[in-house]
C-alpha cells in the first residue's frame, strides 16, 4: 500500500514525504495515535517506498518485487514484531527481552536484498520492561542502514529515555467520509456489502476508527445498550436487586467488561449532553434520541458526570487485578449516590 493510497493522515504522510525527498529520514519513529487511525499501514507503506525499486523516490510502486514482498511480510530485510500472549489465559499479549534480542541478531548484518533495513514494532507500548531496556540500546545504537518504526496508542506506557529517542508523529482520527470509504470497500471486498443504514450506523459509533466501524455487531450492540439504559434509568437504593444482578453477570465475562464500560461511558456522554442541550449532531448514539432525552431529564448534569467519573475509575482499577463484582458493585453503588 503506498501513501497515495491510504486516506486521511495528511500530515504523517506530508512529514515522510518531505523526509524521503531530502533524504533526512530518521533512524527512529513513533507513530502514536488512537487505534485503528493508519499508523500500521503507513509503517508499512514507509517500509515499502524506502526499499521500492520503482520510477518514484517518494512512495511505493507496490509493484516491484521489494514493495510485494514487504506486504506479504516476507522480504529479508523488513522485520515486523507485535504482542504475542505466552499463554492462551493470559490477559494481555506482550514482546519479551526474547524477541527484542533476536531481532537485535539480525540488525547487525547489513541489508540482504533491499536499500535499507525496516522495523515494525506494533504496539509498542506492550514491551515489557526487559525488553523495552534492551531496545533501548538499540536506539542507542543504531545500525547502519536502518530504521526503525514504533507504533502506539498508549505512548504514555513507554520509558521516556525511549520516547526521547523517536521522532513522534501524532496521528488523529479518520474522518467519517474516510471511515465510510474503507468500511464499505472492504465490505464489498468480502462479499457481503452493508446497506446504507448499516453504514450510518457503523460510521456514527466509528470515533474514527476503522476496526471499531467494522467489528461492531449490531444486534450486540442494540440489546447491550438496552440493558444499559435500563440500569441507567433504574438503578438506585431502592432497586439494589439491579446492583447486585448486574454486578454478577457481568463479572463472569472479564474479556468484555472493558468494551461494555465503554458502551457505558458513551451512553452516559450522550445523556450529560442532552441534559446540557447539546445539538444533536454531538450525540453518538443518536438512533436511540426517543429513549435517552427523557432519561438524561431524570438526573442533574452533574449527576451524570459522577457517573462517567464512577465507570472511568471502575476501568482503571479493572485494567489490574481488581475483583470485578466487587467493583462493579461499588460502581453502582456510586450512581446510586449521583441521583
């Protein structure tokens, strides 16, 4: 994929193509950003337009036998690491010393077959701090003829003495038009095109991200929010049956409960601007505008950010080790004292 090719993301793709052109790459970059924006693709297409054997010094053929091999991830000179789970139970994937060291092993010979040597770390953020020490010897260090491409989303997990040693592009959310253009392209590739609707739906709840937009299930999705918005409405000291109900199912499903407190914060987002008289063009769960401005009438403005305060602590104590149902269960707990 060259950079012509990928939509949005103008000024990363300005800030390479000026680099390419007066041959001022740098030997280390940072690409940080919300997920799912483009920072893997234009890694890629970086990786490509640098070892290209095409007419164009400033992008990929994706022609040539160079650009086709790095897309297929075979080219001996390009090296791409990502997150991998030591244990199909384990909660969260990671790069290990191992890898970074291996990687390293091959980093001190010069270039096989291509121009320059191209590392990919996505997710780069999920180094543990073995590996992140080694790397940074690395950036340190660098060998000839290479360079290397962190992807992130969560920078502010790295050590800051790796940070220092990237050149950081910020990536910001696609807009919807762009959203729309990928989603229904790939829906059509895969043989199964979205009506117009489902498309409104996809690209509204998107938040510009393309994975987002494309993974979401929306029969899921309707009969979460249902629930949720029945909690919202009901839960209280009177209704503790709600709490404790609530509390227990969820807690069974700990690989969901980040995405089903996310749907929370977004209904709760919604309801706060409907009570502050936001327009709806603000909403993101518009569709849903008949069920949700008589409930956010039912709480105070601030009523509703305690609320969002009480789920955003409830995630950041959940990204531990913390019990669920008993967090969840202090959670509403706390929305029971926002009324």
């Amino acid at each position: 994929m060259s950079f012509e090719s990928i939509l949005g993301q103008s000024q990363p793709k300005k800030i390479l193509t000026n680099a390419l052109q007066n041959s001022s790459v740098a030997h280390a970059y940072l690409f940080y950003g919300p997920e799912s924006v483009g920072k893997k693709k234009l890694a890629i297409a970086l990786a490509k337009a640098l070892n290209c054997k095409g007419a164009d010094p400033l992008d990929a053929c994706d022609e040539c036998e160079s650009c086709r091999k790095i897309e297929r991830g075979i080219h001996p000179d390009f090296f791409y690491l990502e997150p991998v789970k030591s244990t199909p139970t384990s909660r969260e994937a990671v790069i290990k010393i191992e890898a970074i060291r291996e990687l390293q092993k091959k980093l001190a010979y010069l270039p096989y077959e291509g121009k320059t040597k191209v590392v990919v770390i996505d997710s780069a953020e999920l180094m543990n701090p073995q590996a992140m020490n080694s790397f940074l010897k690395t950036l340190e260090e660098p060998p000839s003829s290479t360079v290397l491409l962190l992807i992130s989303s969560n920078p502010n997990r790295m050590l800051p003495t790796l940070l220092s040693r990237c050149q950081g592009i910020q990536f910001h959310r696609l807009a919807s038009s762009d959203i729309r253009t990928i989603i229904q392209s790939q829906s059509q590739e895969e043989g199964k095109p979205w009506t117009e609707s489902e498309l409104d739906f996809r690209v509204h709840r998107s938040q510009g991200s393309v994975d987002r937009a494309m993974a979401e299930d929306i029969d899921e999705i309707e009969n979460l929010r249902e629930q949720l918005l029945e909690v919202l409405e009901k839960v209280s000291f009177d209704r503790m049956d709600i709490v404790f109900a609530f509390a227990k199912a969820w807690a069974r499903h700990t690989e969901q409960l980040q995405s089903v407190l996310n749907e929370l914060l977004g209904l709760i987002r919604d309801l706060a601007l409907y009570r502050s008289g936001c327009a709806q063009s603000d909403i993101q769960n518009g569709d849903l505008s008949a069920t949700m401005i008589p409930i956010a009438q039912t709480r105070s403005l601030k009523a509703w950010l305690d609320r969002f305060t009480a789920v955003r602590n409830t995630q950041i104590a959940l990204s531990g080790n913390a019990n669920a149902q008993l967090f969840l269960e202090n959670m509403l707990i706390e929305f029971c004292e926002a009324a």
